[in-house]
C-alpha cells in the first residue's frame, strides 16, 4: 500500500515526465522528414521528353537516376494540376487531373511508382489559397448569385458601394477586387485576376479540399507543401485597413481569425490519417506565429519555412552579419519545439549562387559549394532547388520581350502606367527576377542544354556549355560531385540533423562558424563569406581534428580560411 505522500509523489513523478516528455521534446524526436534532403523540381524547366519545349512528368522520370545518385530522399514538386498556367501551375482548374502540357495520370503513377523504388518520396503542392477562373467552381460561383458554389469564393455586392481596398500581389493595378458585370458584384483575388482567392469560411469548400487531399495521399504521395495558405483565412467583413498598409500587407493578410481551426481540422481530417510531411509556406509574421503552425502539441503542420533568411538578399549585396543574426535568432526560437525548413532558393527567387555567393567565373565553384555546406549543415530540413546543385547562375535578361513571369510583366505595366523609371527596373529585375531562377535545367553542352529538342519555353542560359550534368559529372572538382559528398554526409551524421547548434565569432564580418553538437559528439563548420581570404576566429584547436568536408583540396587548420572556403571538422 502507499502513503498518501508516496502517492502524490508518483502522480508528481508522473505528470512531470509526462510533460517533459511532450513539452521540448519535439526538436530532438525522430522523424523521417527531418533526416530528409528535399530536392525541388520545378517540372516545366526540368526536362521536356516530347520537344514542345515545355517539361513534363516522362522527362522527370527519364531522369530519376540522376535523382537518386544526388541522394536526396524527398523531391517537392512544382503545381502539375490541369491549369491554363496563367501562374505556371500555381492557377489550379482541376486538382484531380494532370496539365496537358506535362502528361497524363498514368504518367503520374509511373513516377511515383519510380521514385518510391529508388526510396524517394513525392511532397506535392497543394494550392488552396485560390484557384483559378477556369476551374468548374469558379464558373459555376460566377454564372448567378444564388449558384451552390457561389460561397466558393470571396463576393462583394456592388450595390454595397466598392468593397475596402485589397492590394494583390500579381494584378497589373494591384487591385485584388475585380468587377465582374455577370452578377454586378467584385471577387477577391489575393493574386493574379484568373487566381481567385477561395472561401475557406465556407465549410464545404474545406471538405472539398480535404477530398482532394484525400484523393492524392490515397495514390500514395508522401506530404504537402500548402501554398500561400498563411492567407487563407480572412475576415469576411473585409474591415478598411489603415492607409499604407498595402507596403505590409501580410501583417494583414496572414495568419488570419481561423486559420488554426483549419489547420487542426485538416490535421484530423487527413494529414494524421495517413504517414505524410506537411509544410506551409509562410510562417506568419513572428516566431509565436511560426510556432503555433509547427508545435507537435497542437497537431496542425510538421514544418515551418520562413523568408526571413532567404530575404536577407532581396536586392544586390547583403550583410553577413545580418544573415547570421537571422538564421540564428531562427534557430534559437525553435531550439525546444518545432522544426524548420533551411533553403536559400526557390522558383520565386533568382539563382542562389548569384544572390548569396558570387557568380563570376572565378568564384562561382567555391561559393556554390560553401553556400551548399550551410546548408546541409545547419538544423531544420535542407530544401535544394534544381539547378542549384551545378551551381546554375542568374541568366539576367535585360529586355522585357525575354521575360515569362506573369506578375514581372504586370508589374512592368504597372510601373509604365506610373510612368516610372522602366530602366532602372529593369536592371533591378535583371538580378532579383524569379525568372532567373526558372530557366531550363542544364543538361549537357548539346543544343537547348539537352533539355528540348523544340524551343524551350524561356531562353537557355548561355552558360549551359560549362555549367552542365554531363560535364559536372566528369569533373571531381564539380559542384555537383561536392553536392552529392554532402549530402552524403548529412544523411550518415545525425548530428547535423538533431544536433543543437551554436554560433561562434558571432562580430565576424566575412566568417560564419557554429558547432553542432549532441550526446558528446561535435562538429565545427567554419564558412568565408567572402572573396578574399579571412580568419575564423573561433577560439577551437584544430590539430588532429579530422575534416569531414571542405571544398580546397588541401585543409587549413590555420583558421585563415581561403575565398569562400567552407570546411567542416569532426572536433569530438
Ligand atoms: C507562392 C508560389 O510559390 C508562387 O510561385 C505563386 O505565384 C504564388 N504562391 C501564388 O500561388
């Protein structure tokens, strides 16, 4: 029998492990999709099998070995729903079938079907905040004012007078309220004008989602990344904001009245159903919002992937300091509960190399691979965009007519209907265009970069001569031969998965070192941010320390680090 005391005391024992066992546990508890290398695929750059110039589903899997040889477990892919691709993919029409120009469903069941032989597994894009004006709802919702789908979308009677200004990213006047004389009333579109934003309020329209979602995890898909779904949930009043707050308007936009209702029904409903990562984009306006939309205990999504990192160089030239202080202040907020996404690039951003490294032809090598070294070594889920790993650079288009992106040519129309300085936006655009980022993958030296055998959608990169697959491939001082170490790496060290991180030297102005360290093992990266040589100055004794990766040939255990010279050193 135990005393009443004793008692209290196992209920007290209890109850703690109880907490500490679900409270903090989370950064350290295992999980496949934190050990995972998400490679992503951008499909209509990536290979075309049937020369129309645009790529598709058989390209991808004519490539799948090169896939697997770059060992990275996870491959998100890019919208492939039917879509009119006013927002290349990203302006959904039906979510049930595949975009003619990529292929068909059976297509689809090849390729995951080869992937999961290789061991790799498909993240899709779910894009749910809006849909596109050619999808059935959107026809239906606009064709009277008492349709069934009418409450699909967002409608404001203009009998009401003009509904409070919204500011959409995409539209050519950035008026996300367009008239529509059909049923005299204005629809909301957060996007272009063919993307209107769906009505979340409306619980029909969740369980449609939710179907749909259902339908994909059912083929045997392996997570979701949710597009713009921070924007979901809105207050329907549609309330004035103050004046000026289209300069920031995601404090308005994100992380609107419902949307953790709709993330934990969502949870419930199918991502707890089925073995699948899920990852929103965006991650609200402060790290609490971040949380919130991550923290294991509140069963929404598993996570987070923020631009505060990636937008450190928004515009030409950046501080390294200020990189550091991001990704560190980042890394802290989530050191007990939560998981982060690490990526420096995307199909929304231009190439990583010219943002954050150095494109020239002398050090383009280099800090291609330090950049690929922070990386896979930091904690969170590396994400690499395709192309990144032979250190594909910005093309830099210099003339309007050479540009695809919609929302840069509304944008350029915009800016012509200011009449503002078009010049001087097109140099901006010719760096920091997401454009840049989405010319064809470069296959080998071959015409078209061996990517169509037609016209490519968007011009090639003359660069394709030497930067390439086949011509990496030969060379062991490539890129992409660096890539695959260390990916390598990543996958074999679980310290660099779940290890705690620490920032050293943090007033360096060129270096950037952190340990890694868990259960007495550590591992010491040290990154030169520069073009000339600098000094680490960690206060950490390399001799007879042994250099997991570097990318000089010879190590220096110096601390005097060569231009952009990443190494990385097992140091217990
Ligand atoms: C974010 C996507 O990444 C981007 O490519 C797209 O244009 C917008 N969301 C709208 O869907």
């Amino acid at each position: 029998m135990k005393t009443g005391i004793q008692r209290s005391a196992l209920i007290w024992t209890l109850t703690v492990c109880f907490f500490a066992n679900t409270w903090g546990q989370d950064s350290t508890q295992k999980k496949w999709w934190k050990e995972s290398v998400v490679y992503q695929i951008y499909p209509r750059s990536f290979k075309d099998s049937d020369g129309d110039g645009i790529g598709d589903l058989k390209g991808i899997i004519s490539e799948l070995d090169y896939i697997q040889r770059l060992g990275v477990n996870v491959v998100w892919l890019n919208p492939i729903y039917s879509s009119p691709n006013d927002d290349n993919g990203y302006d959904v029409s039906d979510y049930r079938n595949i975009m003619k120009d990529f292929g068909t469903m059976a297509d689809f069941d090849s390729l995951i079907k080869g992937m999961h032989a290789r061991g790799i597994k498909l993240v899709m894009d779910l894009v749910v905040n809006h849909s596109s004006d050619e999808h059935e709802w959107f026809k239906q919702s606009r064709s009277s004012r008492t349709n069934p789908y009418r409450n699909y979308y967002h409608w404001w009677n203009a009998e009401r007078g003009k509904p409070a200004p919204r500011y959409s990213l995409f539209d050519v006047n950035h008026d996300a309220w367009r008239y529509d004389s059909l049923t005299n009333a204005y629809y909301l579109h957060y996007f272009s004008r063919k993307q209107p934003d769906l009505n979340w309020e409306n619980p029909r329209l969740r369980q449609e989602v939710y179907d749909i979602m259902k339908f994909w995890a059912d083929k045997g898909i392996d997570g979701f990344r949710l597009d713009a779904f921070q924007y979901v949930s809105k207050d329907t009043t549609f309330p004035q904001f103050p004046v000026g707050y289209e300069n920031k308007f995601w404090l308005y936009y994100a992380m609107g009245p419902h949307l953790h209702d709709y993330l934990k029904e969502m949870n419930r409903e199918v991502l707890s159903k089925y073995d699948v990562m899920s990852v929103a984009e965006g991650a609200g306006n402060s790290f609490d919002d971040a949380h919130a939309l991550v923290d294991a205990d509140r069963k929404e999504l598993n996570m987070a992937y923020a631009f505060d990192g990636v937008d450190v160089a928004k515009k030409e030239g950046y501080s390294l300091l200020h990189f550091k202080e991001v990704f560190s202040r980042w890394d802290s907020a989530f050191a007990q509960n939560g998981w982060l996404s690490i990526f420096l690039s995307n199909h929304d951003q231009a190439r990583l190399v010219s943002r954050f490294g150095n494109d020239s032809p002398a050090f383009r090598n280099p800090s291609a691979k330090m950049l690929a070294t922070f990386i896979m070594t930091m904690r969170g889920t590396p994400y690499y965009y395709n192309g990144d790993e032979l250190g594909m650079t910005n093309i830099g288009f210099k003339k309007i007519e050479e540009y695809r992106d919609m929302s840069m040519l509304n944008e350029y129309q915009h800016q012509k209907d200011l009449h503002a300085d078009t010049i001087a936006f097109l140099k901006e655009k010719s760096f920091d265009s997401r454009d840049n980022g989405r010319t064809p993958f470069q296959w080998n030296k071959e015409r078209n970069a061996g990517f169509t055998t037609g016209t490519p959608w968007i011009e090639v990169n003359p660069n394709f001569k030497t930067i390439n697959v086949e011509t990496e491939e030969a060379d062991p001082n490539s890129v992409l031969i660096y890539f695959r170490k260390l990916v390598l790496l990543r996958k074999s060290e679980p310290t660099l998965v779940y290890g705690k991180y620490e920032l050293l030297d943090k007033e360096n102005p060129d270096v950037y070192s952190y340990t890694r360290s868990e259960k007495g093992h550590q591992i010491l990266v040290m990154l030169n941010f520069t073009s000339h040589e600098a000094m680490a100055r960690t206060g950490l004794d390399l001799t007879g320390k042994k250099l997991l990766i570097g990318n000089y040939a010879t190590p220096s255990r110096s601390g005097r680090l060569r231009p952009y010279e990443a190494a990385v050193w097992e140091m217990q």
